[in-house]
C-alpha cells in the first residue's frame, strides 16, 4: 500500500510539472505584414511587451512581422485553420465581410477623434458581430491610417489624374470599385510584392498610409506623392480558432492589453504622419494636396453601391455621419 501511494504521489508530482512546463511554453504567434519602422511594427511590438510582463512564466507573445508569415489573406486562412493565434488585418477584412466595406468608404472619417468614436459605438457593435460570424475574434481596435496616393506618372489634383494609371491596391473589391471610377487601372497585390512592381514599372503607384509607404521604402521608387486622405483604414488585432485554445488567464490579459493599445496606436499614427511628410519632403518626393471637393463629388457611386448592396448599409453610413462631431 505504501509504495501504490509513493507511486500515485510521484506520478501526481510529475503530471503536474508537465503541465507546469507546457503552460509556461505557451507561444501566442502574432503576425502582420508591416516593414520596419511601421505602425504595424511598433504598435504589435509594445503590445507584446506588456502583454509579456503580464504573463511571465505562463505564456510569450512572439511578433512576426514583415509578412514572414505570409500576407494578409494567407495570414487570415491561419487564423481561421488555428495555425496563427493573432494577426493585424485591415482592408482585407472587407473580403470577410461587406459590412467591413463601410472603411473603404471614402472620406468617411474626418479625423482621430472621429474615429474614437466610431470605434467604441460602431466597430464594437455590428462589425465584431460580422467577424463572429466568419470565425474570428476581434480583441482590439488599432489603426493602419489615413491612405495617400504616390505614383510615377503625374501629380494627381482631382480624380481625372487618375485615367489609366496602373494602381497597386489591398485585397478587397470595394477598393478596387473606388479607383476604377476615378479612372485608375487598380490591380490588387501583397504589400511584399509591391516595390519590384514599382520599381520595373509593372506598376505606376500605390496608395497607402504615409509610415506604410516610408516603410516600405515605396518614396525610392516614386516621384509623386498626393495627399488624398482618400480613406482611413482601422487594423484590427484579430484571433481565430485557436483563441479558445489558449488558457483564460492568457485570453484575459492579451484583451487587456489589446484594448490599453488602442489610443497607442493612434497617437502613434498621428505622430508618425507628421514625421514620415517630412522625411518624403526631405527625400525629394513632389508633394501635392489634391481636390477634396472634386474627388468627394466623384465618390457619391461607391456610398450608392454600398447602401444598395450591403444589408444594414446605408444605416452604418448614417451612424458614422451623426458622430462626425
């Protein structure tokens, strides 16, 4: 009898010392397609460094950036398989679901604080609804920012500038719709591929936030940037079928940390536009302001298309309109 509980003892000791070890192997992967220097980067990279202070000894968050796990799409049928615990989407998620289309709308943010806005009563409301729907779970709210066009073939001041240039755009229909009414040659393509096709002239621009832009050293291969402000794209810290996988003690504090982010990321943002402008200038990028007026005058068809064939749509324009101030 005593050595049946020396034996019990000794296997109870060594079950829970496994667990202990498993547990403190824990690796949360999180990846995203943001060069160095991004707002990717920087914001991914302090989160999981508060979000491993808080789980010393119980599980790591390791950052993979750059697209070394592939880009948006690839990184999206990780999460949804369980391969990938969190990545970054953004433009892509409108490829999920429809509704995310309402950020391809464009000139429907007015600014930072707009966005707050939007975020805590919007986002938070029928757009993680969406998510839930496909599979996956959104657990904070960062930004990718305000979208500038570059090109190599002319300044562009309002929307006819745009005929026939080959435009390099994210994943997702509607943002291809919206430049093909401006009379733009858009062609979607992964972020990584972009600089060859810049640089041999496969393509003649792209559009993209600024420190998106700088990041990917896209200002060596183009000569004209214009500042469009066309639209303002959220990223989203998202998980998939692994989350509930995770132990709850780790879901809690990656939530946490997720949502003390969120301001983060868009101060971040505006600091890093303010720089980045700079540095273009600096650089010897020509710099233009396009025609506001011209290009919202020219974007009533895409608000049209999205309140005909999105359910709910002309409703989510409504809401985001009324918290504009």
């Amino acid at each position: 009898m005593k050595f049946l509980k020396t034996t019990l003892l000794t296997a109870a000791v060594a079950i829970g010392l496994q667990a202990s070890i498993a547990s403190a192997n824990t690796e949360v992967r999180l990846g995203h397609v943001g060069g160095p220097g991004s707002l990717f980067e920087i914001t991914a990279n302090r989160f999981a460094e508060l979000a491993n202070e808080r789980l010393d000894g119980v599980a790591e968050v390791n950052v993979y950036g750059n697209s070394q796990l592939g880009g948006d799409e690839s990184m999206m049928r990780r999460l949804r398989l369980g391969s990938l615990d969190l990545s970054i989407p953004s433009t892509v998620m409108s490829s999920e679901s429809d509704q995310f289309a309402l950020f391809e709308m464009p000139y429907l943010i007015k600014d930072r604080e707009h966005m707050k806005r939007v975020r805590d009563e919007v986002v938070r409301g029928p757009l993680y609804e969406a998510a839930e729907a496909r599979g996956f779970k959104i657990i904070g709210v960062w930004e990718n920012g305000f979208r500038q066009i570059t090109n190599n073939v002319r300044p562009i001041v309002v929307p006819d500038d745009l005929d026939g240039i080959k435009l390099r755009t994210p994943s997702g229909v509607w943002r291809i719709e919206m430049f093909r009414s401006y009379g733009a040659a858009p062609s979607p393509m992964s972020l990584s591929e972009v600089f060859v096709a810049l640089q041999t002239g496969a393509m003649d621009g792209q559009e993209n936030p600024l420190i998106q832009t700088y990041s990917s050293r896209f200002q060596e291969v183009q000569d004209y940037l214009s500042l469009s402000n066309h639209v303002y794209t959220p990223a989203y810290l998202t998980a998939g079928a692994s989350w509930n996988r995770l132990p709850e003690e780790v879901r809690t504090v990656l939530e946490e940390v997720a949502l003390e982010m969120e301001d983060f990321a868009l101060e971040e943002g505006r600091r890093l536009d303010e720089e980045t402008l700079e540095k273009m200038r600096e650089e010897g990028m020509e710099i233009n302001e396009v025609d506001f007026d011209a290009f919202v005058e020219a974007s009533q068809t895409i608000y049209d298309k999205f309140a005909n064939d999105v359910e709910g749509g002309q409703e989510l324009i409504d809401t985001v309109a009324g918290l504009r101030d």
